[in-house]
C-alpha cells in the first residue's frame, strides 16, 4: 500500500542520533522529510556515552539542537593520555586553546531521544518500522516497510547504522575490518572528584577510558580490549572488576567502583565506497565507522548532516532534482576527505600503541612526552581531533536546561 499521507521529498531510514538530528535540521528549512526506525522510540538513558566535540556543540548550536532538554552534559576540561609504561604522558588541556571546554560528554540513549523528541515534535511523519526493501524506480526512491507501507520520495538518506542493509541493497560496496576487540562500557563511581577531566591510557590490548559525568565522582568506562579478555572483564565479580581498574589508572582517582552493568560492545572500522549514488545518500555510521578510542563516530555524523543539509539547500536554491548526484556530489566532496583520515588516524594509533616492539613503544613514550612540553603542537592536534572548531566558531559545553 502507498502511504496516502503528504508527498515526501525525502525519506530517511534511521533515526539513531544522526539521522534523527538530519530530520529536524531538513523539517525545519521546510523539506518534507519521513523517518523510519524499527524502535519504538521509548526513552532510556544506555551504559554507554559520547564526547561530543567542540565542533559538534557548533555544529549541533547551528542547527538548533543545542543545547537539548533532557541531555545533562559534563563539560571535559581536559584529557590526560598516558602509554603502557605509564611513564608517557600527554595533557590536553581546554586553557591551550583558549576555551572553557574541549567539548562534552553526554549519555548516548538520552542524546538520541531527546534529538528524536525535537524532530517528532516539529510534526514530522514518523514510521516506527522497518525499512525492508528499497527500490529506485522511475525518478524515485521506495521504501517498503515491514508493516506493508511504501514510502515515495526523490531522495532517500540511509543513516541506519554501521550493519545498514539500505546500503547494502543499494549495492555499494563496503571495506569493513574487525578489530577483534571490544568496548566494555560501564558507570564507574570515583574515590575522588574528575575534575572534567577524562583519563585514557593506552594497554597492551587497547586504549581503556573514563570520561567525567555530570556527577563529579561518576565516570563513564569505554575499555576497549582483546575480545576474550572483555568476556572476561564483563564476568569478574564488582570487587574484582574494580581491582583490574585499579591497575590499569592506580590511585589517580582514588578507589573505582562499579555498580551498574558491563556492556561489550564489538569493535570494527568500515568505511563505504561512495555516499551517494542517483536517488540516495549514506550518512553517519552507514557510511563510515571508526575506532571509538578518539570519540569521534557521531561527530563526523553530525558533520555529514551539517553538509548534506547544506547541499540540499544550495540544491533547492538552484532549482536542481534533491535526488540527483548534482545535488549530493557536493556532500560527499565536503565529508569523504576527513571521515577517511579521522578513520586512518584512529586505526594507526590503536595499532601503534599496540604494537610491541622496544623502539614502537620508545617513540610513542618520546612523543608523548615532547608534545606535551609543546603548546602550539597540542593545539595543533586538538584542532585536528575535532576538540576546536577549525572555523573558530565558539560553543557551550554547559549542562542542557
Ligand atoms: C563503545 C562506543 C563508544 C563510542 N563513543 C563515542 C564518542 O565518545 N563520541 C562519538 O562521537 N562517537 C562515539 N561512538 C560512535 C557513535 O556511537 C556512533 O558513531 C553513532 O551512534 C552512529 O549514529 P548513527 O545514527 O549513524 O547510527 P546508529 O546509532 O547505529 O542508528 C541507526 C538507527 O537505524 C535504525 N535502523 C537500522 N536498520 C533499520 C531498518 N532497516 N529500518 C528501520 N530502522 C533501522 C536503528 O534502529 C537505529 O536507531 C562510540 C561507539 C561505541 C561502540
């Protein structure tokens, strides 16, 4: 059956945080915009949170969605990096920038509803199902949803996820690399106050993290480790648990509790061959997928919405097809360049601290060491690691009302 509901200009199928974000920045510049998600939309805070970054904050500020009623944000004043041997040391720090902030940290399952909430709430048609076919036919993109609905519309944005079947149908094709590892995530609650200040120190198996939470003695646990070392982080008893944490951060933060689940998240780094193609666009996760050891999967997502809506609207200005690769090619021209590199950078670090060998492990400790004595250097790397926004633009990493 036909959806008799309004004609669409576009359909997106996803509404995770990027594509949830895309939907309210089209329906408010006046596109008519459908979304599906198999979700049922209810609300739940996950174990697991993002570091947005303060290009995101301008990013998200610039299209109306910051801040964002029902997301509690902990400004991150800085970031201490340390190696294995624990002896190199790297503080960024939001002073060497001139900022009160490198960004944010907030919990991802409220950041997705509360970005969902203020694209429903513009009345925009929603579709809790899922998307199962799609077919370009005739000057136009359908979607066929389980339920037996069919959606119509010149261009359809497929941001549903790193396992996207949309693109998948579509036939574009993907380079994806298992890392074998996995993020275990959990709340961790502090013997002392964070400070804003996050901690990453990289180990043999991966980078382990705690990011500061709006709470000033809770912090968010992202350790990313070897597949079977994660199984059994995720069974050890609560007391056991907080013993490994214990050696891994010693006595920085004081005692490291944990009282909530351990989640384990599987690692893999994708990225697809095109974004776009004649009726469709990749956007977020479906198009790229990378390491979480820089925090950077939903800021590059945020990024693709803020250029595929800027697209469209250079598209609709110039009268040209929304659908057509004219429209899109400017899109994939502005995003493909930096998801690449943001997921180059991410992989070679991971395998760099990785890496065994004596001189590996020296070189990465001298680094270490000398960037930190090296204001300019660090400024350098924050403004490439999305911690500053190129453009200057300032934001506001306060709590949401
Ligand atoms: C452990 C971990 C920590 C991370 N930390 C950070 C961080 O600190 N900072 C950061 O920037 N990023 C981080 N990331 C990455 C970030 O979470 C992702 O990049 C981001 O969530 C991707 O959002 P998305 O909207 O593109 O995709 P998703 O969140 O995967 O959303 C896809 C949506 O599509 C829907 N969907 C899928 N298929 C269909 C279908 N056929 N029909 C209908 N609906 C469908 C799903 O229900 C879902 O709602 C982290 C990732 C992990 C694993």
């Amino acid at each position: 059956m036909i959806s008799t509901r309004r004609a669409l200009d576009i359909v997106i199928v996803g509404a995770g945080a990027v594509g949830a974000a895309l939907c309210h920045a089209l329906a408010v510049r006046g596109f008519e915009v459908g979304i599906v998600d198999a979700e049922t939309g209810e609300e739940r805070a996950s174990v697991r949170t993002s570091a947005l970054s303060g290009a995101s904050l301008a990013q998200l500020s610039g299209l109306g969605l910051w801040p964002l009623e029902g997301v509690e944000a902990a400004p991150l004043r800085a970031l201490q990096v340390l190696d294995r041997s624990g002896q190199g040391r790297l503080r960024f720090d939001s002073a060497d920038i001139g900022e009160a902030s490198l960004g944010a940290i907030v919990n991802h399952g409220l950041l997705e509803a509360a970005l969902r909430r203020r694209a429903r709430a513009l009345g925009v048609p929603w579709y809790f199902d899922r998307a199962e076919e799609v077919a370009i036919e005739g000057g136009r993109a359908e979607v066929m949803l389980r339920g037996g609905e069919r959606l119509r519309a010149p261009l359809l944005i497929a941001a549903d996820g790193a396992q996207s079947t949309i693109r998948e149908q579509l036939g574009v094709p993907v380079l994806q690399y298992r890392y074998g590892q996995t993020a275990v995530c959990a709340d961790i609650r502090l013997g002392r106050p964070h400070e804003g200040v996050a901690w990453q120190r990289f180990l043999a198996d991966g980078p382990c993290a705690l990011l500061p939470l709006p709470d000033p003695c809770r912090a968010s646990l992202i350790w990313s480790t070897a597949d079977q070392e994660a199984r059994r982080l995720r069974n050890l008893s609560d007391r056991e648990f907080s013993e490994a944490l214990r050696g891994v951060f010693g006595d920085a933060l004081g005692t490291l509790e944990t009282d909530s689940e351990r989640a384990g998240f599987p690692l893999v780094a994708s990225h697809a061959q095109r974004y776009i193609g004649a009726r469709f666009a990749l956007a977020g996760d479906a198009a790229h997928r990378v390491h979480p050891l820089a925090g950077q999967g939903v800021n590059l997502g945020f990024a693709d919405a803020g250029a595929l809506v800027a697209a469209l609207e250079a598209a609709r200005a110039r009268a040209v097809d929304l659908g057509s690769r004219r429209a899109l090619r400017p899109y994939e021209r502005a995003r493909k360049v930096e998801n690449v590199a943001m997921l180059m950078a991410t992989d070679l670090l991971n395998r760099a601290f990785r890496d065994d060998r004596a001189w590996v492990r020296a070189l990465l400790r001298t680094g270490l060491n000398v960037t930190d004595t090296l204001p300019f250097l660090k400024t350098v790397f924050m403004t490439a690691s999305g911690a500053r926004d190129p453009g200057g633009a300032a934001h506001d990493a306060r709590q949401g009302p």
